[in-house]
C-alpha cells in the first residue's frame, strides 16, 4: 500500500496540488489524468522522492520495492541491452559494479578482500549468480530475442527499446511500477501488448496517459487531478466519465425521485460491469466495479466542449467521392500509388499507412495539394471541410482576434453574438475570445479549427490527426461529435478510441497499392486475411 498524508506542493505562487490524502492498494491500476501542467508528472517525482512536497509524507508499506519505466527511450543508447535491464534493480546493480572494480585491482588489500567478502554474501543473498539469467528470461518473455541481448540500445527500433525499458523496471519483481505516459511513439501492436501484460500485473500501478482505450482495458480506477485537488474514482476512464455524466445529468432534472435515480445507477453499473465482463482484461476492472458504492459515484466538475457537426448546410445525394489512380511521388519516393475508391454517402473511413503519406493523400483530397498522378471528382452536392495535420497558415502571421479570425469563415451569419456561440461551445468566453489568435497554444488553436469546422456546416469531414494538442475532454467531445455526424467523413488518428469507434471503413495506402476493408480498426488489426494481403501486396514489383 502507498499512503499519501496531508500532501500539498506550491511553486512560488503557484499551487499545485493542497490537502491531498488517498491510498494506493496492491491490485489496482490507477490511471492518472488532469490537464496539461496539472501535476500528474510531478505527482509520480514525489511519490518516487525525486521531488520534495512542500508539507505532508508518502509512506509505502515495508520492504515494497518501486520501479519505474523511463520515458526517456534515448537515455540507455549507449549502453548494451542486457546491462539495461539488470541496471533496473539500483541495489543490485550497484554491488554489482563495487564487486566488479576490486576484482579488477591490481594491488588487492586486506581492506579490499573484507569488502569483497561482504559484497560477495550480499550478491549470492539477492540471488546475484541468477541475474543475467532471469533478466533474459524476463527480455524472451517481453519479445526480446536472445540475439538482440547483446547489441547496444540505440541499434534497436522504438517498439523494442520500449519493451527492454520495461524489462528493465520489472527486473526483479518491483511491488509497484509507475508509468508516465507510456503508449508515446509506440505502435499499436505494441499498445495492445502492453495493456494485456499490465492487465495481469499483481503489484500496483500508477500510469499517467491519455489513450482512451489503453485507460480503459488497464485501469481499475481513475485518479483525477483537477484544481491543485486529486480525488480516487472506482471503475476506468469510460465508467468514469459516463457515471459522472449521468450523475451530472440527475442533478439537473431536480423533478426525479430519489428511488428513480438510485435504479438508473445501478441499472448503469450493471450494463457496464456486463460489458467489462466480456473483455480479455476483465477479472481485476469486474471487481473494482463490484465494489463500487453508489455515493462514490460523483458527477464530474470538468467541462466538455461541445462539438456537432450536423447542422450542414445542405444533405449530400449519393454520389460523393470516385477517386482513379491516384499517385504521388516525392523526390523519387513513392508516398502512395494506384489509389482507387468509391466512397459511399455516410462512410466513415480511417486511412491507414506512413504517416507522412497519409498526410499527403488527405491534402490531395481537400484540394490543398495539386502535385499527384491520377483524379477524382467530389459529388456536385458535397462540401468539404478539411483540418489538415499542421494548421500553421490559419495562424501565423494573423494579427486578428478569435472572433475576427473565426467570423472571416462564417459562410453567411456575420454577427459577434453568433460567432461568439460557437467559440463559447470550444470553451473560449468573456475576455478570452479577444485574445490574439497568433499567441494560441496547440490545444486551443486545435480548438478554433474544430469551431471553424462547424461553422462550415460541411457535408464531409477530413481530418488529419485531430486529437493532436488535445486535452481528455476535447478528445472525448471530438469522439462524441463524430460518432453523431450523419455524414461522411475520412480522417486518421493515432487514438485508438476514436478510430474504433468512429470508421466503419479502412483504408490503408502503400507505395504498392491500398487495402480497402468495410470492417472496424479492431478487426482490420487483428485479420489475418488483412496481414496476408499486405504482404503481398508489399512483395509486387
Ligand atoms: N521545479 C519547478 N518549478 C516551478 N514550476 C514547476 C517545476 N516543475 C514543474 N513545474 C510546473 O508544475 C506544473 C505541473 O507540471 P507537470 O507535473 O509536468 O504537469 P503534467 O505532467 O500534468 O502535464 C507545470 O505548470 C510546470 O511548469
Ligand atoms: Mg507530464
């Protein structure tokens, strides 16, 4: 157990976290969340003593021991695999290096032969002469092949440094393991793999992330950082934010009974635990759910953006988008090649592939980008708005306030009070909509793209990596927002949520030709008809 007393931390002015009291017990996953610059990082340095709190203690129980999976993937690269890992148990590792430096003595004196006695029985008492072996044990088990336990880190890729990491804080069973942000720059194989390995860890977990689906199929409870306050919920992110919504939705409708509420609840917890029950992770989340009281079940503080895209500006008929042959080459590499679709009225499609060709494919599309090979024709009844991967043009140099900069793509409506709508609905109010729009952060000028988006009132949507910049609740409207739109829309994301449960369609385009499957992300990524395909597709000429 870890048991955080009266905590509070203050940077000058500024309070960062005051009065904060929770435990932490074995078996549980916390998933942590907040704003950026909410405290989450710095959280996890003080329970870890890397950073001192201003008042209060944290106190773990005897002999439990924590480990920590770095986030630096760079800062072993010089260092071969194998010593990564066993660096990961610092006691052992630092008899490790003094038993090694007076062997490697010239002149051994009577001192130096005390110590290495001393050194020598503790080595043998940690189970010293069975750390390499049970740290390639623990590097197979995570994927890692033996031939790669002896080459440095920088020779492997980013989904293998990841797993060596991990290796490295689960070598020699820690009791908790802290994580910051872990699904960064990894492959969602890799995401996959790493959600079913938490799911069945025995210590306790704390993960600061904000992956949607890696919260959900890990955590067994959310830990929410919200005004310098941290408060522990049961259930993981979905049960979270849908309980506190219907919780929020109670409060408002004061004509309900009491009885009527407390049976929507349970009927709620109910469906959920029913559903948390079918999953592959299900024992641990099943239980914390079965314990939930229904007097822990608070409605959420935090606002939501609203975001709909269906107020367009007319409907589209059936014939959207024929696209033939579309290619495009840069500098002698092909980015995609013999591109050929129909896309139906209401598709929703992900487009899969390198990134940096998807990027390029979208922009053709929204009529951006006019170097390519081949056509297509959008539908005379369709619009397109389009939010393109970097929004830098919508902003630089701009010298205007929100409300001009967003009133300059009102098709029609001109006026400050409806302009001002759909800002206040991005959650920009009061003075905050006179701010300049060329000082925005990512996150809020991400915002103002979404406002410009539904004013639009377009029939498609193209959206290049959307969640980019976004805080939880942003994705969450995002995610809402699209789910609702009764039109069609192509876009790609990295978030694993959104694209499960936005495509009905995939795409994904290589420099040897496409995939094209009406199907879910989830079952494009495990088919292994899909699999086939590609590696066929990647072998032609
Ligand atoms: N040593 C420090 N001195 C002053 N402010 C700091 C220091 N360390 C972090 N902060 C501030 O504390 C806030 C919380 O940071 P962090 O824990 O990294 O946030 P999160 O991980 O939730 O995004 C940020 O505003 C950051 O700038
Ligand atoms: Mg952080």
């Amino acid at each position: 157990m870890i048991t955080v007393n009266n905590l509070s931390l203050r940077y000058g002015k500024r309070i960062l976290f005051e009065d904060v009291n929770l435990k932490f017990t074995s078996g549980n996953c916390y998933g942590i969340i907040g704003a950026n610059g909410a405290g989450k990082s710095t959280f996890l340095k003080i329970l870890q003593g890397d950073v001192d709190p201003t008042t209060g203690q944290v106190t773990f129980s005897k002999g439990m021991r924590v480990a920590v999976l770095k986030q630096n993937h760079f800062e072993f690269d010089e260092i071969p695999v194998m010593q990564t890992v066993l660096m990961g148990h610092k006691t052992l590792w630092a008899i490790m290096q003094e038993r090694e430096a007076i062997y490697a003595k010239g002149d051994f004196t009577e001192e130096d032969g005390v110590r290495a006695g001393e050194l020598e029985n503790t080595f043998g008492e940690m189970d010293g002469w069975n750390a390499e072996s049970s740290a390639a044990e623990l590097l197979s088990n995570l994927g890692i092949k033996e031939n790669l336990h002896t080459k440095l880190m920088k020779e492997l890729d980013g989904n293998q440094k990841v797993r060596v990491l991990l290796a490295q804080a689960l070598f020699g069973n820690p009791d908790i393991l802290f994580l910051d942000e872990p699904t960064n720059d990894l492959d969602v194989t890799t995401i996959n793999w790493l959600e079913d390995f938490l799911a069945d860890y025995q210590g306790i977990i704390l993960v600061v992330s904000h992956d949607r689906h890696f919260l959900d199929a890990v955590c067994t409870n959310v830990v929410d950082i919200d005004y310098s306050k941290m408060t522990i919920y049961s259930g993981n992110y979905s049960f979270w934010y849908q309980s506190s919504q219907l919780v929020a939705k109670q409060k408002a409708d004061s004509n309900k009974k009491a009885e009527d509420r407390i049976k929507e609840l349970q009927d709620f917890i109910r469906r959920f635990s029913a559903n948390a029950s079918k999953s592959r992770q299900a024992t641990s989340r099943k239980k914390a759910l079965d314990k939930i009281n229904l007097e822990d079940i608070k409605p959420s503080s935090r606002k939501y953006p609203g975001i709909q895209f269906n107020n367009v500006l007319r409907e589209a008929g059936n014939e959207i988008l024929h696209v033939t042959d579309l290619s495009k080459t840069v500098n002698g590499e092909v980015l995609f090649k013999n591109v050929s679709f129909n896309l139906k009225k209401g598709d929703k499609v992900a487009v899969l592939g390198n990134s940096i060709a998807v990027s390029a494919f979208l922009a053709v599309l929204a009529g951006e980008e006019k170097d390519y090979k081949g056509s297509f024709t959008w539908g005379v009844t369709t619009n397109v708005a389009n939010i393109p991967n970097d929004n830098t043009r919508f902003f630089e140099g701009v010298d205007a306030n929100l409300i001009d900069w967003l009133r300059q793509y009102s098709p029609d409506e001109k006026d400050e009070t409806f302009i001002r709508g759909f800002l206040g609905r991005m959650l920009f109010s009061g003075e905050e909509v006179l701010k300049k729009c060329n000082v925005l952060s990512g996150g809020e000028k991400m915002r103002c793209m979404f406002s410009r988006m539904m004013l639009l009132r377009a029939n498609v949507l193209i959206l290049d990596e959307p969640t980019n910049h976004l805080d939880l609740e942003s994705i969450t409207a995002l995610n809402n927002g699209l789910t609702d739109f009764k039109g069609t829309a192509l876009f790609t994301s990295r978030d694993h949520e959104l694209v499960e449960t936005i495509a009905n369609r995939i795409i994904e385009i290589t420099p040897k030709g496409i995939i094209d499957k009406e199907m879910d992300f989830d079952e494009y990524i495990k088919s292994e008809r899909v699999a086939e395909q590609r590696e066929q597709l990647l072998k032609m000429k």
